[in-house]
C-alpha cells in the first residue's frame, strides 16, 4: 500500500505507462479499522473513486484530505471477502500490509 502517491491535482489518477484503467467506479467509500495507533490520514469514512488497474486497486479521494489516494497493489491484499448483504450496500472487507517505502 502507497499513500498520496497516485493522485493529480485536478482529480485524476496517475498510473506507470505499463498498466491501464480498466474500471472506474465514482461515489465509493473506504474506512480503516484494526490500526494501532490510527494517523489521522486514515480516520474516519473517506469518499472518492476507486480505479482498477491489472496490477492494483487506486483509491482517490473527493475534496481536501489529508489522504488524498491510497493503493493497494493485488499481491498485498490478503482475507479479501465480498459482502452482498439484502439490505444496505455491496462492500468488499479485507486486510492490506504496508509496503516497503509506502
């Protein structure tokens, strides 16, 4: 994982000339859990678009955060479990180790 490392200042994102954007999905939330101590990058329910690359999931936030993207590289994500409860909304929960120098 990466923090404000992949994010324009108009909005966008930023992605290596070796990958592409195959989806993109607007309006999603994130929130952080089990981090101990908690930087406050990481507090609270963040909203934003998330981009799906071959290699990664790219979070970037809407407004002024102090986290303003967040990635998770696929071979960093472990436990991933997707949720499809009857009522509320679809969400994927999983676990995301740091990466070195991120």
């Amino acid at each position: 994982m990466a923090l404000n490392r992949n994010h324009s200042e108009g909005g966008g994102v930023i992605v290596n000339n070796s990958e592409n954007v195959l989806m993109t999905y607007d309006h999603v939330e994130i929130t952080f859990s089990d981090i101990e101590p908690m930087p406050d990058a990481f507090k609270g329910t963040k909203k934003g678009s998330v981009f799906l690359t071959p290699y990664r999931v790219i979070f970037v936030s809407k407004g002024k955060d102090a986290m303003q993207s967040f990635v998770m590289p696929f071979y960093l994500l472990k436990d991933c479990e997707i949720k499809q409860p009857v009522f509320g909304a679809n969400y994927i929960r999983g676990t995301v180790k740091a990466e070195a120098g991120g």
